[in-house]
C-alpha cells in the first residue's frame, strides 16, 4: 500500500485547487482545498475550525492569524493567515448564513462540519477528476504544502517545527523528498 502523496507538479496543483472554483464551483469546497494547502494543518483541525476563530465580527475583518490547538498533538500552533486564504474565505462567507459556526458546515446539519469522510471524498473528487495520481487524500494537502514549501527554500528545521517532527530524516520522508530533488 502506497502512502499519501503531495502534489508535486505546479501545473496540477493549479488544475487541483481551483477544480471547486472553475470546473464544479462550490465555495465551500474550494475553500476548504485552499485553507489546507495554505495552512498545513490536518484535516481534524481544518474541519473544527470556526468562523470566529478566524473572523472579527466586531471589527468585521479578518484576523491576521489563526490560533489553533492541534487535535492530535495537543501543540498550540500560530498560523498567518494570508491573502490566499482571505480570498477564498471572502467568496465562502458570502454565501454563508449568519448562524453558521464552522467554516465548512455539513449541508445535513448546518451547526456540524462536514465529515473527514465528506472532506476526502471532496478532495478525491478533485484529485481523480484533474487526472491527479490516485494516492491523494486530505493528508495531501498538509505534504503539498510542506513540499512546495522545501522547494521554494524554507530551511529544514522550520518545516520540523510546522510539522512537529524530531528530526530532518522523519520531514523529508514526510514530504515524499527523493533522490532527484
């Protein structure tokens, strides 16, 4: 059995990403592709994120950052917030209604997130219809962002930090680097 991959070629990951914005537009989905790949968190903590968390209402702005307890880890983590990610949060909260909580609300129960099955089955949608290699999943997000990240010269040691890792050896068998890179 074959691991999660992250999306190495740029062109695919731009196929990929706006798959919900142009192909089979759907905010929601587009903006739950475009906040993992821009955030690296898991998909645990992407899908209980809520809209205070990243919203101020009083100010009716968007927060600078987004502070998050990690599900798994337990780890507080601080994350920039950038315009990416403003962008497609702007397209999705003009469709929101006021009472929603969640960033990514079930269409079932609007006071519930979608699902981790929902999420996977939205980025595999994605991935198998923009012709994607079939090891893609929500994990792919997080790897895609670490990958491209290491490509464009982010340092070794702050990528263990974003992920949590003890050592160099455990981030770049994370991230799929091979030989050739």
């Amino acid at each position: 059995m074959s691991a999660t991959q992250p999306i190495r070629q740029i062109c695919q990951l731009t196929e990929f990403k706006n798959y919900y914005l142009k192909e089979r537009p759907n905010p929601r989905n587009y903006a739950m592709i475009v906040f993992g790949l821009n955030t690296a968190l898991r998909i645990s903590d992407i899908l209980k994120t809520t809209w205070d968390m990243v919203y101020d209402f009083d100010n009716e702005m968007y927060r600078p950052h987004l502070y998050v307890r990690e599900q798994k880890t337990g780890k507080e983590t601080m994350i920039a917030l950038n315009q990416s990610v403003i962008s497609a949060l702007d397209s999705l909260k003009s469709t929101n209604t006021a009472s929603e909580q969640y960033l990514f609300p079930s269409q079932k129960n609007r006071d519930m997130p979608i699902s981790r099955y929902q999420a996977f089955r939205i980025i595999k949608k994605a991935a198998t219809d923009t012709n994607l290699p079939e090891h893609i999943s929500c994990h792919s997000l997080r790897k895609t962002f670490g990958y491209h990240a290491w490509k464009n010269g982010t340092p070794p040691a702050l990528l263990m930090d974003i992920f949590n890792h003890s050592s160099y050896q455990i981030t770049k068998r994370y991230l799929c680097i091979e030989q050739d890179d």
